[in-house]
C-alpha cells in the first residue's frame, strides 16, 4: 500500500504540472481526491491494515493528500495568471488615443448676472430671502397698498387659481412677510419669479424674474436709497455709469421713481440702443408707503424704508445686447454657448 501511495504521488503530480485549463485540473482533482478517487479508495483499504501499519500508512496518506492540494493549488494559481495574461494581451488598450469627449455645461446668462446681483447686495450687507410664487392676494396687492379696486390691478394681468390664491406678480409680496416676521432693522433682497398672463413676445413672458429690495431702519432716507443704486449700478455695469431717478407711482412707495442708466453705447446722445432718448430705464424704486408700514405693526413716526424691484431679464439683455427676451428660456445651445 505503501508502494501504491508513492506512485500515485508521483503519477499525480506530473499529470497536475500538464494541466492546460482550470477544467483539466478540476478533472485531474476528482480523478485523485474526489469522492471515488485513487486516493480515497487506499485509504478505504486501511481497514485491513495491522495496527503497526495502521497509523504510518495514514500518516503517508495525510502527507499524499496535503502535497497533491499544494499541487493543485499552486496549478490553478498559475493557470489564473497565465489566462489575465492571455485576456489582458487580447484587450490591450492603446491609451495614447484620445477619450471621449464629454460636453461640459455652464451657467445660463440668467444665473450669471443673478449671482453677481447677489454679490454685490451681499458686499452692502444685505440678506438674501425667499418667498413663496403661489402667493395669496393679500400680500401680492392688498398689504401693498393696492385694495380690490384700484387701478394698478389692471396693468398686472394675474393668473389666479381662486378669489384668493394667486401666482404672484412681483416680488414685492416679500416685503410684507419679512417685515411681519421680522422688525427693523431691516436690509434684504428677495429674488424669484412672479407671473403675468402676457403674451409672448420680444418683450414679455409670462414668467420672468424680480428682485426685490427692502431696508427699513431709523433715519432711511430718499438720499440713502439714491447712494445704495448708484454704487449697485457702477459695480453691475462700471465706474464710469451715470444714472439718472424721474419721478414716478408705485403704489406702495412714496415718493417714488424710475431709475434711468445713461445709454452704454451712444452716452446720452441717442441712439437705436436707447431709442434715442441716451437714456435706458433700469428699475422702480422709492420711499416704503407709511400705509405698508403701519399694515406690518411698524411704526411710521419711527422708522422708514426704501424699496426697490429689478427686472432680472431687463438687466441681462442691456447686458448683453440682446433683443428678445424669449431667446432665455428657448434652450438654443447655439445662444447660450455665448456665455
């Protein structure tokens, strides 16, 4: 028995070294160590062993056994080896040629100018704030002093779900809900979109954005709301923009009025630009109404505020020269790869 488990040793593992595949040593395995193999029908004869022989004759098998595990391990290690070698030679990548290309995107012109607004508001020590675009008509008009009947409601064309709900149409809603929640001193611009039922054309959207401003302080004055327009305009557009304020009505500010930037292109003489007049109207602004104040349980005789509502689109198209708002929101990858 001894001489058989010697040969198998030795017969085995020249058989395992010849291996070529994983499936012929998996074989070659069965063959010799599986459950009928040659190894395991010695060790079944042991029974009719002495008890001398007994116990060297399975200490020799044992050793069989562990050397041909070795054998087999060690084969499928190398087979493993040779077969990445094999694959990686067959795919091999030529990493010199050039990867795939892969669009990266970048901000819409939109975004860009609002980030610098917000920039510049942010250096003066304003707060950013939100509100909410499905607004009830209380805030949209009537905490801003603009009751059911007053004319201003004619010119906002309003999308309203009920009597009573409503998508805003300027941001100025805002103003009531921070000064409601929040008491003087106050300094914040809101940014967001507000809706009207326009048509669409060159010049208008339904949708389109706003930003609101709104501080309220002791001593505010007209002088304080001239001084914080001029230094966002001359940081927005340079140091060298003249601005210019006519008087106008917004219902809830007085006095109130337009804000002119004196035509970048012609500098005041009149051009296509500007229509002729040198001058481009910018933003609406003014005093808070003491009616807006006293409506949020702050006190007219104590402080005072200014406002003021800028039309995102309208900046970004003097921008950029651009003349027709629906080039935004038309998603042309040929316009927006300008930016």
């Amino acid at each position: 028995m001894k001489e058989q488990l010697e040969a198998i040793r030795s017969r085995a593992a020249a058989e395992l070294e010849q291996a070529s595949d994983p499936q012929a040593l998996e074989a070659l395995r069965v063959k010799y160590l599986g459950k009928k193999g040659e190894l395991t029908a010695i060790l079944k004869q042991m029974g009719g062993l002495s008890a001398e022989e007994r116990p060297v004759i399975g200490q020799l098998a044992n050793e069989v056994r562990a050397f041909l595990e070795d054998v087999i391990s060690r084969r499928a290690a190398s087979l493993k080896a040779a077969e990445l070698e094999k694959k990686l030679e067959a795919e091999k990548l030529d990493v010199t040629l050039p990867g795939t290309h892969r669009e990266i995107g970048h901000k819409h012109p939109l975004t860009v100018v609002l980030d610098e607004l917000k920039e510049i508001f942010i250096g003066m020590g304003f707060d950013i704030v939100e509100g909410p675009e499905v607004e009830y008509d209380y805030y949209n008009f009537e905490a801003l002093n603009i009751p059911k009947n007053h004319p201003a409601r004619d010119t906002q064309d309003t999308f309203y779900i009920n009597d009573n709900i409503l998508l805003r149409t300027q941001t100025s809603s805002v103003q009531v809900r921070v000064m409601e929640k929040q008491k003087p001193p106050i300094r914040v611009i809101s940014p967001g979109r507000v809706y009207r039922s326009d048509a669409v054309d060159a010049t208008h959207s339904p949708l389109f954005h706003q930003i609101e401003g709104l501080v309220v302080d002791k001593d505010v004055t007209f002088a304080d709301l001239k001084g914080t327009l001029e230094i966002f305009v001359k940081q927005l557009y340079g140091e060298d923009s003249v601005v210019r304020f006519r008087p106008h009505h917004f219902p809830f500010t007085e006095p109130s009025a337009e804000l002119d930037v004196q035509c970048f292109h012609c500098h005041g003489e009149g051009c296509r630009l500007c229509k002729g007049e040198g001058w481009i109207e910018l933003l609406g602004c003014g005093m808070v109404h003491p009616k807006v104040l006293l409506g949020c349980n702050i006190d007219p005789e104590v402080y005072s505020g200014f406002a003021f509502g800028i039309g995102l689109e309208r900046l970004v198209m003097r921008r950029y020269n651009i003349d027709d708002l629906r080039l935004f929101y038309e998603n042309d990858v040929r316009f927006l790869k300008q930016f």
